[in-house]
C-alpha cells in the first residue's frame, strides 16, 4: 500500500534554526564585534547635548581616578551589587538558552569584574601591577517587578530574536533603574555582537541595558557591561580600531596606554610609542584577561550618578526590593510551566519523547497527561517516552511543580498519529466543497496564532469553494502555518500525478514569497522536497503537476515567504 499525504505550509520566516540549547561553553568562537561605539555616536548626533554629561562623567572620572586606593594585591570587600534579568528572546530553537547558561554567564561575569578568571595569571607582566578588582557584583534577580519569586530569567518567543535590536525591548521590560536588563537575542541586524548606552545616553529610561547575542554570553557581556558603565573602547568613542589616528583619541582613562586598537592577541603590539594593554576587556583583541585600575575609577564614578540611573541599582532598598540583598541563596519559586517533544508527526504505534522546558524555578514535581490514549497516559518523569496507538491530532498537558506550587499548561493538538490504512484510495478529486469533509480529514496547524489556514467560498477555481491563508506584512516575518491532508492509497494508480490550482498576490512589493512541495514517506516525521512552482508574483492562477515517484507516501505542499 502507498499512503500519501499532502501539507500545504504557509510560513513566514526570516532565519530557519534548529532545536537545541546553548552549552555552559562561553567560548564564543563566532564573535562579532560590538555595536556600542556606533549607537552611542548616533546619539550624539541626534542630540548634541548629551555631549555636556559625557564630559562632565569624564572630569568626575579622572579626579576619582586620582583619589582611589588600589587594591591590586588584595581581594576588596564588595561595594556595588547590581540585580540582574536575563530576558531571552527566542523562536523555540538554539536562542532558548539554558538556565545553566545563564548561570554561567552570570559567574563568568563575577569573575572578571571581581579578578576571579582563572586567566588572569597571564596577563603580561607590565600591566600585572593594575589589574583591578572592580569590587562590582551580579545577583540574579529574586524578586520581579510586581514582586513575584523569580530566578531572574525570562523567556519570549518572538521571530525578532533573528532581527534584534532596540524593537526586542518593547517585548519585555524590567523597571531599568531597578534592574540591569539583558535582552539576550538570535542575531542583531546591525550584525554586531551586541551593544549598550552609556549612563545617560538611551532615547529614554527604559532603553538602558545591554543587547548581546546568545552565542556571546562569555566575555562579551564583560565587554558591554563595561561600556554600561562608561567605559569606551581603550582607543577611545570609535568601532574603528587600527587606524594610526586613534593615538590621539582617549579613554577617558589614566592608565590605559594609548593604542590604535587592536584586533589580535599580540601581547607585544606597541602601537602608539608604548606597550598595548592587549589584554583588556574593552579591546578587540578576543584574549581579554584584565580591567585596569582606572577603569575600575571610571564605573564606580559611574555608578555614583543619577545618569541613566546607575546609582538607584545598588541601593539597600533596592536590593531587598529585588531579592538581591544578603542573605542571598537560590530561589524557590513556582515553575512557569513549559515542555518540548521530539516528534510532532508520527505513525499509529510509534513514541514521543517529551522534555520538561519549565523555568522560573527547577522543577522537582512532574504531572504529564496524554490525550489519545497515549501509553501510558500519565507520567510523574521529568522527560517521558509515550507511545500513541490510536491516529488522531492529540494534546499534552504538563503540570511542574516544586515546594513552592506548580502550575499547568496544555498544548492543544501537538501530536498527529498517522493510521497505518489510507483514509481514501483510487482518484481523488477535493475542491473543498464540503465543509464537513474538509474539517474532519484536513489538518490545520497554527503555533504562532496568528492567520491560519481555512476554507474560504470568497474565491474558487472550481465549484465555490477553496482554501487560502491571508498574507502578512513585515512585522510579522517569520510565522508558520500548515495545512495537512488526510492519507491516500495510490497502489492501484500508475503514474499518478497531483494536481493543484493557486492565486497569489503579494502583500508588499518587498515579500518574496514562495510554494514548496514536499513529500514523506513516513508519517510526516521527514519530508522531501519536489518542487518550488511559484516565486512571488502578482495575482494570477498557476496550475503545477507532481509525478508521482516510486515509493511516493506523503506529498507536502508549503508556501514560504521571507521579508529582505
């Protein structure tokens, strides 16, 4: 017997990414530079006075500078705790980071400011005499904004995690005089790696924070958090680092040697009549090690200003307002229920394997419940394996939990079990004339929730009736729809060939759309590609023909469109 299905997908999208998690590895081998010294020239530009507070910060800066102790060879009391979010911003696939990985970003983070990097010891020995411990701390947040536990993380799914930048804080928002907020995110349009204001320089309050990519957790948040706190580059306010001009530029700092920038690990470079600190957190260089004295001077002047409020983040208050304030331990809070699965098409008899996604807290309690008679159809195991005997679209409802209570959520219609007989045979004529027909045998899947699939007597080529999905505009790139048919029995046909009809108008004159047609052989799980008959256009009625190949089971149609 040859089942075959056929999948109409309408999808919109910008970046296609795979499931997955990133690792507790801040390697950061992919490390595009930052995008701090562009935007905050930008808002020069734009408003010219705000170059009156950045040369007030620097005349603070360099009298502090002189008056500070240097605690080089010593380990100094902490003097500035800052409560931190992350909040991630992901389309379900490598950009959902783990809690691990936030948990590493944030020792990472401690480390450097605190000279804890286990690399310190090789920074060279002209500037071991400066290396600094900032005395500056990160605590995850504890308590959120309307005074809820949190463990200072949280998730969105958005397709503009793959087109990042200011729009990604809009999505979610943290009071910013309360919280150092991390928008973690896909890929910055700019293409930079990541990106903070100076104190002062956000368009408004609730812009101050940092941007940073999700493969960029290690020491590129070091980075920007440097220049959240007014640190420039060493060879001063550019993204232009190695032009022989930048000797004349400054930091800002005292004892940061004058250099043009440098963008290797050459700990001998000698650029502008002395030896680079090569090995500084604000270069280029990707060997970074150290923060100097009078940088250290620079963030903790920083900190003491009302400038883009720094100075509300570690006050007494609001560290017992953010459940930052000592005693601090690991919060025990409800989880925000969440799970993934690693099939959503499957054949009667097959298994699914499910895993706990929940976060706001580490699940210690787990009630799953299965629909479709899934075996069994009820697990206390944190990532179950469930087999699904009888065809049909299924939901799955998850209920985590720990000390603190649980909290439930059901995916509606996530599984589609496949029969193992055909649900029609012989020719197969379908113009959608009957509603009822079309409801029972044809899927619709729509995991954005936005416009989906549906039958529609407004147009037809054929009788009254057709199905359509309505296009979308540039805000909503990166949406999927699908539009599933019931099974065929093509074993008594010879050469058979589908058929099908479409009208296509395109929304903007930007939209590149496109038809994919694909096929699978088992149950939807994999699918093949045939054929990509239309490539945008304006309205007009096409017809396409598949041939039928050997072993033919299932036959996908999709529709892709993507903004450029």
């Amino acid at each position: 017997m040859k089942n075959i299905k056929l999948l109409v997908l309408g999808t919109f999208i910008s970046v296609i990414s795979l499931n997955g998690y990133s690792q507790t590895d801040l390697s950061e081998l992919d490390r595009p530079e930052c995008g701090a010294a562009i935007i905050n020239n930008q808002r020069l530009a734009e408003d010219p006075k705000l170059q009156l507070i950045f040369e007030a910060h620097n005349k603070l800066a360099i009298e502090n500078e002189k008056n500070m102790v240097n605690t080089t060879n010593k380990k100094g009391p902490i003097l500035y705790t800052i409560p931190v979010v992350y909040h991630i911003i992901h389309d379900e696939g490598v950009g959902n980071v783990s809690k691990a990985a936030i948990n590493a970003s944030v020792k990472n983070l401690n480390d450097d400011f605190q000279k804890l990097n286990t690399d310190v010891s090789q920074v060279v020995s002209a500037f071991t005499g400066i290396i600094a411990d900032c005395q500056i701390q990160f605590r995850l947040a504890h308590i959120d904004p309307n005074g809820n536990c949190t463990e200072g993380i949280t998730r969105t799914s958005s397709p503009l995690t793959n087109s990042a930048g200011e729009n990604v804080k809009s999505l979610v928002n943290w009071n910013t005089t309360k919280y150092l907020n991390i928008w973690v995110v896909q890929t910055l349009t700019s293409g930079a790696g990541g990106y903070a204001y100076y104190p002062g320089f956000a368009p408004s309050q609730s812009a101050e924070g940092i941007v940073i990519r999700s493969s960029q957790l290690g020491n590129s948040v070091t980075h920007e958090v440097g220049h959240y706190l007014n640190l420039p580059h060493c060879w001063g306010n550019s993204n232009t680092p190695g032009l022989a001009s930048n000797c004349n530029g400054d930091d800002g700092v005292n004892d940061t040697p004058e250099t043009i920038g440098n963008q290797t690990c050459n700990t001998s470079a000698v650029s502008c009549s002395s030896l680079d600190n090569v090995q500084n957190y604000m270069e280029y260089s990707f060997c970074e090690r150290m923060f100097t004295n009078g940088q250290k001077s620079r963030m903790h002047t920083a900190l003491g200003q009302g400038w883009g409020s720094r100075n509300t983040l570690w006050t007494s208050g609001n560290l017992v307002a953010t459940g930052t304030a000592d005693p601090y331990t690991d919060a025990i809070c409800v989880p925000i229920p969440d799970f993934d699965f690693d099939r959503d098409f499957i054949c009667q008899g097959q298994s699914v394997l499910f895993t706990d996604l929940s976060y706001n807290a580490t699940p210690t309690i787990w009630n799953w419940t299965f629909g479709g008679g899934g075996t069994p159809n009820t697990s206390t195991a944190s990532s179950p394996t469930i087999v699904f005997n009888n065809p049909g679209v299924w939901n799955t409802t998850h209920e985590p939990g720990t000390t603190a209570g649980s909290a439930l959520i059901t995916k509606p219609n996530i599984i589609t079990v496949s029969s193992l007989t055909a649900d029609y045979g012989g020719i197969i004529v379908d113009g959608f004339e009957n509603s009822t027909n079309f409801n029972n045998d044809w899927i619709i899947l729509d995991p954005t929730g936005g416009q989906a699939f549906q039958r529609t007597t407004a147009a037809a080529a054929t009788g009254s009736a057709s199905t359509r999905v309505v296009n979308y505009s540039e805000p909503d790139a990166g949406e999927i729809d699908e539009l599933i048919s019931p099974s065929y029995d093509l074993s008594l046909l010879s050469g058979a060939t589908l058929k099908f009809k479409m009208a296509f108008a395109q929304r903007q004159s930007s939209n590149t759309d496109r038809l994919f047609v694909y096929y699978s052989l088992d149950c939807g799980e994999s699918w093949s590609f045939v054929m990509a008959p239309m490539i945008g256009g304006q309205c007009r009625q096409q017809e396409a023909c598949l041939s039928q190949t050997s072993g033919l089971q299932q036959v996908v149609i999709g529709l892709k469109k993507r903004q450029v």
